[in-house]
C-alpha cells in the first residue's frame, strides 16, 4: 500500500519535472544545446525499462552537465535547479 502511494507520487514528480523541461526544451530564447540536453532528460525520465529513481538520477547527471554552462540564461537554471530538486526526492 504504501509502495503504491510512494510510486503515484514519484510519478508525479516526474510529470511535474517533465512539464518545466518541455517549456525549457521549446524557448527558443535558451541556447540549443541546452534545449537539447532538456529533451534529451526528458526522454530519460519517459523510459519504462528503469525504476522512477533509476530515471531520475539518470536526467539529474544531464542536466548537472549542462548547468556549468556560462551561457545559460538565469531564468532557465531557476527552471532546472527546481526540476532537479523535485527529482532528487525521487529514491529506490
């Protein structure tokens, strides 16, 4: 029961992760490599083959690669930092 609820929140966290990573993946105010790297977390988070936890720290160490970038805009790291903390709730 209570591996079901934690599971259901999980997911959520994702879709809510996803969501912030679709907008930064279509700004095209934000640089392509880093709408790349965006698109790229969230393929990683919609794979099945690994558990919710597995998918998230999969898409943190992506978007952990591009946050050292200079040329990103302050906004979208704001936008990727809280991806990767509601993403770093996420345990096996």
């Amino acid at each position: 029961m209570v591996r079901k609820k934690k599971l259901a929140e999980y997911e959520e966290r994702i879709k809510q992760a996803l969501a912030v990573l679709g907008e930064v993946s279509e700004d095209t105010t934000t640089p392509r490599n880093i709408r790349r790297a965006a698109k790229n977390s969230m393929e990683t988070l919609q794979t099945t083959e690994y558990t919710p936890a597995v998918r998230a720290s999969n898409a943190i160490s992506i978007l952990d690669e591009i946050l050292q970038d200079p040329n990103m805009p302050p906004y979208t790291r704001v936008k990727l930092w809280n991806v990767m903390s509601l993403l770093e709730a996420i345990k096996d």
